[in-house]
C-alpha cells in the first residue's frame, strides 16, 4: 500500500537525522525501563489469584470436609477428590488434587468452600521439569506457605 | 632496518594470518554482545546483562548452544549446497580482511614486519572482487534450503549485493584518483602526509571525499544486508529469509558472517577514509615501507600497539555507527532499495567521479601542490555536492515512493481505475 501524501511533504535525510538524534538520547538515557526479574519483584496485589493452599488444622490435618463444592463450581474440573470418612464419621480428603496446569485461577473454590479450607495465594512462580509436577497432592497444598488471596469486598470495590 | 623475506616471511605471514583470523572472530564475537546491548539501550532495555559482568559471557553461552543444539535438514534441501553455503558466507568476510593494514610496520630481530596479512598491490580490485563472492553464500542458503521463503530471499540478496556493487566499487574511484595507489597501506601513508614534500598535517579522506565516504557507506550497508537495506531478511515477509531453514550452528554461521562483513566492512571505511592506523595529531606514527623495502619514519613495538589501538577503535566506532543506524531506520520496500540504487546512487557516484577528476585536473593544472589547499579545495567541492545530494535525496520522490502514489492517483483521477483492477473488481461483484 502507497500512503498518499503530497511530495513537497515528503522527506528522507532530515526524517533520518531526527531518528538517529531520538535513538541517540534513548541510547545515553541511563534510565532503562527493564525490571531486574529475578532480583526485583513487581509488588503484587492482595488480590492476586496464584498458587493454591490449603489452610490446616493446628494438629496438621487438612480443613478440607470433602463436601464436593469445589470439584463441582470449578469450570475446568482441574480439582480431583475423593472423600473418605474416618472412625468418628468424619468426612475427609482420601485424595485431594489440583491440576495447576489445567487451572484458570477464577478462584471459585476459595468462594464457594464452606469451611475456608482451600485458597489460591499471592504467588506465581511455579514453573517445573514434568507436567505431572504440577498436579498438587493435598500433602504438596498444605505445605504452601505464601500468603492466601484477600476476597473482594464489596464495601472497598477497588481494594483501597 | 629491512623488510622482513625468506623463510620469517613466510612464517610471519602465517602468523599475521591466524593473528587477523582470531582478532576478527574476538571482534565478531564482541560485535554480536555489543549489537544486542545497543539494540535494549536504543530500546530503554538494559540488554543481555546476567551472564558474566556487563552480560560478556552471553556470547559464549550462545555459542555452546548454538553447537549442541539440533541441526535440522529439510527434505526438500539440495545437501552438498545446503551445507556449503553458510561456510561460503564466512568467507568473503573474513578473507576481505587480508588487505586491512591494521598498525604500523613492527621491528622484530628478522626485520620489519608489516601489520598486513597480504599486501596485495592491487588491494583496491581485491575488494571488489571478494565483495562479489558475498552473493554466493546468500543465493546458494536460499536455493538449496528448498524453501520459497528462503529462495526469495536469496534472490533478493543476490539482487541488491549486485546492484550496490556497482556503486561500492564506482565509489572508491576519487580515492584511487587522490592516493594514487591501489595499495591499502600506501592509502594510508598518504592519509597521514597529505603531502609532496616533507609531513605536515594528516589529512584523512573524509574530508576531501566526504559524499564519497557517505555513497561507500552506504553502499557498504547494503552489501552487508544490514538495515535498512535487510530485505533479504525481512521478517515480516520471508520469515527471515535465506537462513530460514538453518538452524543451530549454521544458523550461527550466517550470523558470523554478516558480523565480519561489518567490520571489514567498518575497517575498509577506516583505512580508505578515517585515516586507517593514522594517530590524530601526531606524526611520530607516520611510518611508511616503500615499494623497494626502504622504510620513512622509525618503527617501534610500543608505536604498533598503539596505532592497532588507534584503529581498533576508529574501526569499534564505525560499527557501532553501523548498529545505530540498524536499530534507528526502517527497511526499505524493494522498489524503493533498486530505485535507490540504480536511478541514484548510480548516477551520483558516476557524476561524482566526474566533479572529482575535473576538480583535480584543474587544481593540478592551477599549480596547487598536494597539501592542505588541495585537500581545502576538494573539501569545499564536496560540501557543494554533499549539499546537492541531500537536497535531491530529501525531496521525498526518491525513496518514499509518495510521488509514484501521487502519479498513480493522478491517473486514476484522469483516467479512471486501470483496466486490470476494474476487471478484477467486476469479476468479484459477478
């Protein structure tokens, strides 16, 4: 496509001194924009749907009650459990996974739990070598230590 | 002291050859850390910064990837070419720098030893003729891959390293005309002593040949398909081009290869017109090795190192001049880049030729010596013609191609939609 432009308009050699002169300063300005990752971190929101965890009884035990919310409003299925109950007939997580992989962080899961046991957290840096490392046993969930995601409030909408 | 001959001659020649050879790979190697640092800082990026200080050993962890990574061949490659063709794009490069006289003559105990790998009394031809094998290694990547992608940018390559050709080689004819030598280092003796009688001042040759130094320049550019003339890369086209389908090493290889381009290409501009190993200011370094082995000046070892400085750096700057412009200027459409080449730089070099010889002619037939008042003169000719040139390049028709948009839109105007496209149209409404 030819942009149509009238000819006494048109330049080369003082559009190029221009650009060199703008690249010039942009190449001794000492203050790059570049975040040092690793080193420095962004400062991240309260509200940040990261990393599950799941919060555990003082004696260490899962707060998890297998009640089968979380599997059901979770839209991905990305949440495995099979509930168990023990001699008191206390139901509890034979097998609790998530799927962090499969997982959108919607955080439906911390809403919609009854016993405030699983939570996501402020947390994203979960890279690993296997896929399979990223499916989270309950044992993997309730040793996460990083802290859990504050829930809108709707008296403070912007999380002020 | 006399030159160096026999057998030391031969020895230190092989010497001189693996010295240059490392020297450059160092240069490209440091060329590829300070390319991409220039391109973040143009960017207000701090560029590759975590692999040893200052990021310098990013170069040698691409390395060790670049070989332990997988080569990849296509089905379709023609093998022996596909193979072939990235050690021909190393080649012109490197062998290119041969000619570079790169300080001045070092006393050794079996005689004068000139810093010139080959010094050939025909070095100006030596150019040309190396610069026209840097097609090779591009139209032979680009064919052989057996990619569309690739072959058209090869033949694009092929195509503008023809083109410029002519002008890079026209280019250098007022040097030859003012040094009087084809020979590189006797290019630079005359640089330091602008001069028929005893030294006075160094006068380098950007300054008499100014618009000659640009039209090498820029020719220069363009035989090293660096932007703005990358067409046979561009991405946004061909993918990237003639080195599409090459991965790993040889991918790396090409890679190399344009990076010694630059700075031969960055040397060439240094000893044709910066002067070559020529220290500003000072005619201690004004050492001259005559055809018949005499030597003018007194050579000494601190007075090589210093003057191998001294075009390090000149050589360093016009590299970095090299990436300034990459990272600052879009590429050309192709129309633009073979309007620029043969309906300009063409002609302009050729008229250029022309001002140049009559202006010497008549200087010489004046009774003026060669000193500072030709060089004045020459100088004051240039700026003329500088001027000129800048003024038609800016005007827009040249390179914008918003002139031919006006034309066309002209001749819609007055004639109506061209009959190709109202046919096009009228089969798509039926």
């Amino acid at each position: 496509m030819i942009v149509e432009r009238p000819e006494h308009e048109g330049s080369y050699v003082r559009a190029t001194a221009k650009g060199m002169g703008i690249t010039l300063r942009h190449l001794l300005n000492p203050n790059k924009k570049t975040q040092q990752y690793p080193d420095e971190k962004w400062e991240l929101s309260a509200r940040l749907r990261g990393t599950h965890r799941m919060a555990v009884h003082e004696d260490g035990r899962a707060k998890c009650v297998a009640c089968g919310l979380c599997p059901t409003v979770c839209p991905v299925n990305c949440i495995k459990l099979v509930p168990a109950e023990d001699e008191n007939g206390e139901r509890y997580a034979a097998i609790y996974e998530i799927d962090e992989f499969r997982c959108i962080f919607c955080g439906y899961c911390q809403e919609v739990c009854p016993v405030e046991a699983i939570h996501l957290g402020v947390h994203y840096e979960n890279s690993e070598y296997s896929r399979e490392r990223w499916v989270y046993d309950l044992e993997r969930l309730c040793e996460q230590e990083h802290p859990v995601t504050a829930l809108w409030d709707p008296s403070d909408p912007a999380s002020e | 002291m006399p030159s160096i001959s026999g057998t030391a001659f031969g020895i230190a020649t092989l010497v001189k050859a693996l010295l240059f050879f490392t020297l450059l790979m160092l240069g490209v190697m440091l060329a590829t850390i300070v390319e991409r640092k220039i391109a973040g800082f143009i960017q207000d990026r701090s560029g590759p910064n975590r692999v040893g200080p200052w990021g310098i050993l990013q170069v040698i962890a691409d390395g060790i990837k670049n070989i332990i990574k997988e080569e990849t061949m296509p089905r379709e490659a023609i093998e022996p070419f596909f193979l072939l063709a990235p050690a021909l794009a190393i080649i012109p490069g490197t062998v290119l720098f041969a000619i570079i006289p790169f300080a001045s003559p070092l006393p050794t105990r079996w005689g004068l030893v000139e810093m010139i790998v080959a010094d050939v009394p025909i070095g100006f031809l030596y150019v040309l003729a190396i610069a026209s094998i840097g097609v090779y290694g591009v139209a032979m990547g680009g064919w052989a891959s057996g990619s569309k992608y690739s072959l058209l940018g090869g033949l694009r390559g092929s195509a503008q390293m023809i083109s410029y050709e002519v002008a890079l080689a026209l280019s250098l004819v007022p040097l030859i005309l003012l040094a009087g030598d084809l020979r590189a280092p006797e290019i630079v003796s005359m640089q330091q002593t602008f001069t028929a009688g005893p030294p006075t001042y160094a006068v380098w040759f950007i300054a008499p040949l100014l618009l000659g130094t640009f039209l090498f320049f820029v020719s220069g550019l363009a035989e090293t398909n660096r932007l703005p003339f990358d067409l046979p890369e561009a991405e946004a086209e061909l993918i990237t081009g003639y080195h599409t389908e090459y991965s790993a090493m040889k991918f790396s290889m090409f890679m190399i290869g344009e990076f010694a381009h630059v700075i031969t290409t960055a040397a060439l501009v240094t000893v044709f017109f910066l002067g070559g190993w020529d220290i500003p200011l000072w005619r201690g370094d004004n050492i001259r090795v005559l055809a018949d082995g005499s030597v003018i000046g007194d050579p000494t070892w601190w007075k090589t190192v210093l003057t191998a400085g001294m075009f390090a750096a000149k050589t360093g700057v016009v590299v970095v001049l090299f990436m300034w412009i990459r990272w600052t200027l879009p590429r050309f459409r192709y129309d633009q880049l073979m309007d620029l080449g043969w309906k300009f730089m063409l002609e302009a070099v050729t008229v250029y030729i022309l001002v140049i010889a009559g202006t010497i002619l008549g200087i010489e037939s004046v009774g003026i010596e060669v000193g500072p008042l030709y060089a004045g003169i020459l100088f004051a000719v240039n700026l003329v013609l500088a001027a000129l040139v800048i003024f038609v390049m800016d005007r827009g028709t040249l390179i914008k191609g918003a002139a031919h948009g006006a034309r066309h839109d002209a001749r819609i105007a007055a004639h109506g939609v061209p009959r190709l496209a109202a046919a096009a149209d009228e089969g798509r409404e039926g």
